[in-house]
C-alpha cells in the first residue's frame, strides 16, 4: 500500500520552491513541493509546509525563526534538483544566485515568488515537521511561468 499511495500522490501536480534559511550565516536550503496558504488576508497572510523530522533546513528556521520561501521559475530546475539532495549543513552555495532579504535571510534571485517569512509554530507529533509562518513581505514576477512537479519529472504549465 505504501507504494501505490506514492505513487498516487506523484500525480498531483504541485509548484516547486526553495526554503531557505541562514545557519551561522551559511545559506541552508531544501526543496518541497508541499506548500499550502493558511491565510490570505493581506494584513496577516501565512502559509503551511512540511519537511522531514531531522531536516538541516528546518533545524536552522525553528532556531532563527525567519526564513524565506522561493518558488522556482520554470528556468530554475536545476536548483529544484540540487536543494532536494541530501547534504551536510557545510555545504557551500553559489553567492552569486542569493540577496539578502529584509529580514537577514537568503532570497533566491530569479524566482517567481518570493516570500519572507517568520515561523509561528511547528506541529512535531506527526511523522513529518508541519511549519506555519506568517508572511512578512512578499514579491511576484508573474512573467515568469511556473517550475511544476508531476509524475516525478519537472515541467511547466501554459493554461492557453
């Protein structure tokens, strides 16, 4: 059953995003497909995402508290593939693809959404870290088509 519900599960198309926080001022960021509005009231919007339980990237936001959200470009995949393999919390990105945001943390430069936020809350009694944050600030390049995730291969998506 485990197999089937995976495999289920792949043929949900979703957007792809970096969540990215700093670690003793090194960037530490993972790739999720798991992102939820919470609330879009423009006066207090928050979203929702999961990571697994021992994630680097989740460490470093329930100790800072501040992170951001990037969801990729259609241009971006190469990004999508390198945040989403297993790493250690010294590894070295590329400075020249991140600016710093409002709040002192990593914006991915080029993304189609960009979103700083603060963690209100972790939900740890599940299998997996629920995340609930409030958005700070955000921005939106809607130019730029979406970077999806279906079927486990990257594409993107042309509604005309």
């Amino acid at each position: 059953m485990d197999r089937d519900f995976r495999d289920a599960m792949s043929l949900i198309p979703s957007s792809v995003s970096i969540i990215a926080s700093l670690n003793n001022s090194k960037i530490t960021a993972c790739t999720i497909s798991s992102l939820v509005s919470v609330s879009i009231d423009s006066a207090n919007p928050e979203i929702l995402f999961v990571l697994k339980k021992g994630s680097f990237t989740g460490s470093s936001i329930k100790t800072n508290k501040f992170f951001t959200l990037n969801v990729l470009a259609s241009d971006q995949q190469h990004f999508a593939a390198e945040f989403s393999k297993q790493r250690d919390l010294d590894h070295e990105y590329d400075p020249k693809n991140w600016r710093m945001s409002p709040s002192n943390t990593a914006e991915l430069i080029g993304s189609r959404v960009f979103m700083d936020c603060e963690l209100i809350q972790v939900y740890e009694d599940h299998l997996a870290d629920i995340y609930i944050a409030k958005v700070l600030s955000y921005k939106v390049d809607s130019t730029k088509p979406a970077l999806i995730y279906d079927e486990r291969k990257y594409g993107t998506f042309n509604p005309n």
